[in-house]
C-alpha cells in the first residue's frame, strides 16, 4: 500500500492522469519548451503563459535522500522505515521522490537515476526513482 | 534603520498551556507592553503571520484597542521571524504608525503538532488522503511520505554532509555539540522548557534517528505558549524608561524555490545566496565578524552549520571544525543560541530567539555575552541585526 493519496478531485489533474497511464510528464512552456514543477502558468524561464504537458526521459540524478525511521501519523506505524528523495531531472527540474517500498538500494548523493511507475490502481501511480546501475529484478 | 525593539513579553514554555491561543497572545502583549514601559492604549499596529490562528482583529476586540492604522501579516511562520521586524519598522519609518507588536501564539504541543502530518492528511475510506497545495506535505511530495518540516531538514542535511564529503560520524560530532552546548544554556536559563534535563554527548549519540541523519536531540520542541515584541520609532524608543536595542538592519531574501520549504531550489547544501548576507551587513553598517552573538533559527541543528556559512561567519565547509572545538559555546568566537534555542529552550516560531538577542544586548542573557551587536536569521529567508542602544 502506499503511504498517501492524493484527493480523488486532484487525480483528474495532467500530471497524475499521465502517471496513472504509465509515464512521468511535466508541465512545459509552450514557447520555449522548458520543463518546470510543480506545475504553474508561467514560464519561469522565458515567462511565456501557456503551457502543456510532455513525457520527459525519466533520467534523474540523486540530490538528496533521507530515510525517515519515525512514523509522523499513527497510521504510518507500519510503513517506516521508508526512503524520501530529491532528486534533479535530466530536463532540469527538481521534484520528490522516493525509493519503492520494498526495494533497498546504496545511496550516494550524484547517482544516477532512472523513473520506475509503480501503479496502485487505475487512476493513482506514483514516480519512484531507482539507481540505474542497480535495477532490481 | 530608525526603528527600536522596546519592549518583550512572553507567557510560560509549556506542553500543555490549557488556555486559548488568543488569551495566551494577550497575555504576552500585555507583558510585552508592560516591559517597554508603554500603555497599551499606544499600541498602534499589529504584525503576525499569515499561519497564526489568531487574527488581529481577535487582538484589536479582545483588548478593546482604541484604534489600528496598521496592521499587516508576512507569509508562512518562522521564515518570516525577522520579515515582520522588518516589515514594523517599514511600517514605522513609514509613518503609518507609531508603535507596532508583533506576537505569536500557539498551542504547538496541546492543539495542531507541527511534528505531525496530521494537519495536512485526513483519512478517508481507510486510507491517508492529501490536498495540500504548498509544502510542507504538499500533494506532490506527501504520497512519498515527506510531511513535516523535520523532514525536510533531514534532505537539507544530507545534502550539505555530501556537498563537503562528511560522515555520519562527523555529522553526528557537530551536531551533537550544537545540541549538547545549547542544552547547557538552556540549564541555565530559567525559562527554557528543558532547563532541568542535561544533556551528553553519549545521551545525544544514543537518540533514536528520526529522519537520517538527524536524531531526536536535533529536533526543536513542540511547545504551547506566546510571545509578543513591541517595535516603536528610536526617537519614542528614547522617551521610555525601558532599555531599547536598536533594529541595525532587517530585511527578507527569498529566491526561486526557497519558499515554502526549499525543496525547489538550485542548491541544497547552501540555503541563501551571499548576496543575503551582503545586503544585510551593508545595511546595518557592520561586517559578520564584528557580530559578538548570533541567534540562529534552529527548528533542526543543521540550520546552524549552514547559518554559519551562508553568513561567511566561516568559511564554506569550516562549520564542523568551529562547532566541535566550542565557537559556539561559552567564551567561543560566536556563542549561538545562548537561550537553548528552539531545541531546548522552547519554539515561539523564532520570536523567542530574538528576545533573547534582545535580552544579550540589554545585558539579562543567562548565559551574558559582552556584546555590542547580535545577528539573527532563519535560513537568510530572513534576518536582522541588531544593536545596543
């Protein structure tokens, strides 16, 4: 089970309809083509407003990690210890993620990273973040 | 800057404060006012922020005020903790009023914990559900489990150990002897929430991890409780039989992805630009190295190493050396947190890290430092400096 939900009204938004069709996209200026996140109706580079949405490689390089061991609600007792990351994208933005449940990798500020979706059910996936030299089966 | 803080008022530390935020709220204005030696009647402006629950208009009817001309709120809580200084004394120079408070209450411990990801989840159909725009515990962060700001703290301080290729081991040395030197302030400090509790450095390795790499003992207090501080004109400053500290300089500097929580920003290992601090000490007339005492804003001990550095009150990467040989401590080059800070003395959202700058530069620190100047910031998001009378 995952740890949290979005809302169900937040699911409708491009960012999780795309993830729960099976791939990580961003919002995108479309002017200038830069990626930004979270998403926003403004370009920040060119300034530009309008946008869209497209799929990004899923590269991403490990900023930082933290293993949280204590629980911050009582019905996260039995889902610590879990792995929270910061990690860059290839396409320049930052975003959190995490390690998969289940899933033990060595970290190390810099490695590279690589998207996996993990699906929870039909309108809900979540972008995890695996080290690309140490894909597990 | 032609602005004073003349007056500081607080209720107890506690964890069970058993009375409404507003009465807390009042009960540290009506000290804050006693202590500048003022009538209430003078108060004139209000600053808080924009996550106190308690409004100004709740202020203005439940003391019967006899009128605002000011009132104003700066974004978030503690990131603002010297922005609402700053924005008083624009307030003051401004003409827009003569004698602004600035308070902050909360029921920390006994209402809302901000330790927990209660107040940004709700359950629904057996499962935890988020609808949180900002962070903390925003929607594109809490369904990976980063919820609270201790979390956040925790990506910060790895990010800083890889940048300067610290261990665990060595992380543990320096944070623990921000922990361990800040408890013995707070045992000195008869209001510090834990002034009874020691602290060792055995005690402090043998926490339990919170959040990797941070442990308990880096962790500040939830705490129920108010405080209020009272910022006039130096000209009225001057007519009152109390003793004012003169605001140098207090400004606020955010950057792309610095607010709300940092999690967007180019760096990690550094949290403001030198440009922050440059401002700052041009503003205030003075250099970081004629600063005799500094508050730093430690909701976790890493914000200490880092406050340090992004202030060049050391060089990049030479925090773990100055921490773990005493420069933060008793007789140190820089003592820090001479309260106890917010990890032993108690967390008014930083407020009661400036009355204690207030109170070092008045000469009634506990833990007394001869000095002339006191530095405060929270992450540079903002920060102040200021000076005796």
């Amino acid at each position: 089970m995952n740890i949290v939900r979005p809302a169900d009204e937040l699911l409708d938004q491009p960012f999780w309809r795309h993830l729960a069709a099976g791939q990580l996209h961003l919002n995108a200026c479309e002017a200038c083509g830069a990626f930004r996140h979270p998403p926003g109706p403004c370009c920040p580079k060119c300034r530009h407003i309008g946008e869209h949405w497209a799929p990004v490689s899923g590269r991403a390089t490990l900023q930082s990690y933290t293993t949280v061991r204590h629980p911050v609600h009582d019905r996260l007792t039995s889902a610590v210890p879990y792995v929270v990351t910061l990690v860059r994208l290839a396409e320049g933005p930052r975003m959190i993620s995490g390690i998969p449940p289940g899933e033990r990798y060595d970290l190390k500020v810099g490695l590279e990273l690589e998207c996996k979706v993990i699906s929870y059910d039909a309108r809900f996936a979540l972008p995890f973040f695996v080290p690309v030299a140490q894909v597990q089966p | 800057m032609t602005t004073s803080i003349a007056g500081i008022g607080q209720t107890e530390f506690s964890v069970r404060s058993g009375r409404s935020e507003l009465q807390l709220a009042i009960e540290a204005i009506k000290a804050a006012v006693a202590d500048a030696g003022i009538d209430i009647d003078e108060i004139d402006g209000l600053v808080r922020y924009t996550w106190d629950n308690t409004t100004e208009a709740a202020i203005l009817n439940a003391l019967g005020l006899p009128r605002l001309t000011y009132y104003g709120e700066t974004e978030f809580g503690g990131v603002n903790c010297c922005g609402a200084i700053a924005q008083a004394c624009a307030a003051i120079e401004a003409g827009l009023a003569s004698c602004i408070v600035f308070y902050r209450a909360l029921n920390a411990r006994s209402g809302t914990r901000y330790g927990r990801g209660d107040r940004i989840l709700s359950e629904e159909n057996g499962q935890l559900v988020n609808r949180q725009m900002e962070p903390p515990g925003d929607v594109y962060s809490a369904p990976f489990g980063l919820l609270v700001p201790g979390q956040h703290h925790a990506l910060y301080a790895r990010a800083y150990l890889d940048h300067y290729g610290l261990s665990d081991d060595q992380c543990a040395e320096m944070l623990g002897a921000i922990a361990v030197t800040q408890r013995a302030y707070a045992n000195a400090n008869p209001r510090a929430l834990l002034r009874e509790r020691e602290l060792t450095m055995e005690q402090y390795l043998a926490g339990r991890i919170i959040s990797e790499p941070l442990r308990l003992y880096d962790y500040c207090l939830e705490t129920d409780g108010a405080m209020a501080i009272v910022i006039t004109s130096k000209e009225k400053a001057k007519s009152l039989r109390s003793r004012t500290v003169d605001v140098l300089a207090a400004q606020q500097y955010v950057h792309p992805g610095s607010v709300p929580m940092f999690l967007y920003a180019e760096d990690t290992h550094r949290l403001v630009p030198p440009e922050a601090g440059e401002i700052l000490f041009r503003r205030a007339g003075v250099s970081a190295q004629e600063i005799d005492v500094a508050m730093f804003y430690d909701a976790t001990s890493i914000m200490v190493p880092m406050a340090l550095e992004d202030f060049g009150f050391v060089e990049r990467g030479g925090a773990h050396d100055f921490l773990t040989s005493g420069g933060n401590g008793p007789g140190g080059r820089l003592p820090i947190n001479t309260h106890g800070g917010l990890l032993s003395e108690g967390y008014f959202h930083g407020l009661n890290s400036i009355a204690e700058a207030v109170r070092q530069l008045r000469g009634e620190s506990p833990n007394q430092v001869d000095c002339e100047t006191a530095f405060m910031t929270l992450r540079g998001a903002s920060s102040m400096i200021l000076g005796r009378a």
